[in-house]
C-alpha cells in the first residue's frame, strides 16, 4: 500500500496497487483499517486480513473534491481530514478545513 517513488494517487486495489495522496490519520475496529487520505479528500477502508484498499468516502479511484456535505459514500465532501478514531460502532473523522467533527456510520 505504498505509493511507487513517492507519487500521490486514488487507486483503490489490493496491497502496492492501492495508492494515496498524504494519508494522515488511521484507526482500526479490529477487521479493517480506516485511513484519512488527505489530499484525496475522503476516508478509506483497508481490509486487514487481504490488503485490499476501498474509498469509504468519495468516489472511487478519484481525487476527492473539498467540501462540507454528508452523506452516505460518495455524496460525503470533506475539507483537509485530518485525524480519525472510532468508538467501536462508528467513525469520527476531524474535519479540519470546516472546523468540524464529522461521523461516519
């Protein structure tokens, strides 16, 4: 799950086929990581048992776009994620951009 010399993408894929653009923030409920994928704009899923990385957020394999919409997958728009943690039931992601706490179900 590293980006090849240090390129940003929006790939989802299994292990080095997924890219990101300046992941910060990561949590996990035990099966999968969460990820913030910063640059990208969206939440990220990697299934620990597999590797296999997915946009929990945004659209997939595409930049995000900057925003302050909720919503379910792709219709959610965040501005500079930055952190992540989780309360076993749901995710908490810090919306720094838009001066918010934002929960994902």
């Amino acid at each position: 799950m590293a980006n090849t010399a240090g390129a940003g993408g929006a790939t989802d894929g299994t292990g080095t086929a997924a890219t990101f653009n300046r992941p910060y923030g990561i949590t996990t409920d035990g099966t999968n990581l969460y990820v913030v994928d910063q640059s990208n704009c969206k939440i990220r899923k990697i299934v620990i048992v597999t590797g296999v990385v997915s946009s929990l957020t945004g659209v997939a394999n595409t930049a995000g776009t900057w925003g302050a919409t909720d919503g379910a997958a792709a219709a959610a728009l965040f501005n500079y994620p930055t952190d992540i943690t989780s309360d076993g039931s749901s995710l908490y992601v810090v919306d720094q951009g838009n001066n918010e706490i934002r929960k994902i179900q």
